[in-house]
C-alpha cells in the first residue's frame, strides 16, 4: 500500500494512505477515545453489564438526547471531557442496537429522523 507520512501537531508522524487507498491502520484519536470510551464502560459493568443491549432504540436515544444536555450545559473542560465520552458511548450503543440487533415492533429505519424532527420542534 502506497502512504504518505504527514507529521501531527505533537511532531509525530502519521501514516495516512494516498487518495484512493484503503486506510490500513485506525487513527490515533479513535484509538485514543475508544481507550478512554472503554475505561467508563469497564467501571459500570458491575453495575449495568451489557443490559444496554437490552433497551430499545428509542431508550437509546432518550439518554443519548439527555447526555447531549449535558455536554452543551457542561462549565467546564474535564466536564466537558467527561461528557464528549459519555455521547461518544451512546452514540456507539445506539450505532449497535441498530446495525446489530433485530428491531423491535414500532420500530423502523425512520427512527432517527423522527426524533430529530421531535428535537427540532422543542419535544
């Protein structure tokens, strides 16, 4: 595979793949946050374990609207951290449920649209 090595803000070296290729490796940032994404999951398995994958969608997108909140009320910078992670899990539990899981009755590949139309119209 043919790449390019372009250096990053912290003077390293990434290796990208040229216009065309295929991407042979994961990015350092979506390694970094997946690192970090897991360390949470982790610590609330004694708790939660995977009943995540129990909920339905529109669950899903309930918390996943409540951590938003969160995040765009959050005063600070390791709040903010803390729930840019929180998002980022939802939105990898939400990308599950609907990629890996059978639906459920009432729901239909429209989900996502219609709870954004919701959103947008103040519900």
């Amino acid at each position: 595979m043919s790449t390019e090595t372009n250096p990053t803000p912290e003077g390293k070296e990434n290796r990208t793949p040229r216009k065309g290729k295929k991407r042979a490796i994961i990015r350092r940032e979506i390694l970094r946050l997946a690192e970090v994404m897991e360390k949470v999951m982790s610590k609330n398995d004694s708790v939660k374990g995977d009943s995540w994958k129990y909920m339905s969608t529109d669950t899903m997108l309930e918390i996943l609207k409540k951590e938003y909140k969160e995040l765009i009320s959050s005063s600070s910078y390791e709040n903010d951290s803390k729930e840019c992670v929180d998002l980022a899990n939802c939105c990898m539990m939400l990308w599950h449920l609907i990629n890996f899981r059978p639906r459920g009755r009432g729901e239909s590949s429209g989900m996502v649209e219609r709870y954004v139309r919701e959103w947008d119209n103040g519900k």
